[in-house]
C-alpha cells in the first residue's frame, strides 16, 4: 500500500506551518496584553456589540462620536469588521483613563 500524505490547511494569510505560533515575549506588549504571532482576528458589528453588551446601533454610533473608538474595515461591499487588536487597543486605553472608584461606605459604618 502507499503512503498516504499527510497535509496541513493552512490559513489564508499563513506563511510558514512548521510550528503553532509561539506568544510574543517582547518588552512593547502592555502588561494584561498578551501579544502573538497569528493571524489577526475580525469581528463584525453584531460581535463587536456581544463584546461590549451593546446593541449594533451603539456600535455604530461610537465609531461617530466616541474619540479613539476603532474604525471598521470594509473587507468586501456591505461588509465591515473590526480588528481584535484595534479593540484591545481601545480597551486598555479607556481602563487607564478610568480612574479607580473609591471605596463607597454605608450609613452604619459599613463599607
């Protein structure tokens, strides 16, 4: 009997499949981030407002009003997405800009 082959499917944007990719250690990652060599991810509206338990409108109205809030990339006619990294991204941001809550007591001496 011959030997059958064995093949490995590679991702669209894949350029070498010797080994899975390995989590980036570099010293440039924010510390919570945890930065990889894969392929970037995209997410659609419905995801995106999944991600942030919105609806799709407040999506959309974010990427008018809301300054930093990560523009879509239109991949193909009637269809956006939106980097995962570009949500990190906006996320960390806004977690510094968020000063911390102080610490909230209750009548009684209770906190």
């Amino acid at each position: 009997m011959p030997k059958m082959k064995t093949s490995i499917q590679l991702d669209l944007f894949s350029t070498d499949n010797s080994k899975p990719a390995a989590p980036n250690t570099d010293q440039t990652c924010k510390p919570g981030v945890v930065c990889t060599l894969c392929p970037e991810t995209y997410l659609s509206d419905q995801e995106v407002a999944a991600r942030f338990s919105v609806s799709r409108a407040t999506i959309w109205r974010w990427v008018d009003k809301v300054s930093g809030f990560p523009y879509p990339i239109k991949t193909t006619p009637g269809t956006t997405r939106w980097k995962v990294s570009d949500l990190v991204r906006f996320e960390t941001i806004q977690a510094e800009k968020r000063p911390l809550q102080p610490e909230i007591k209750m009548a009684g001496g209770v906190s």
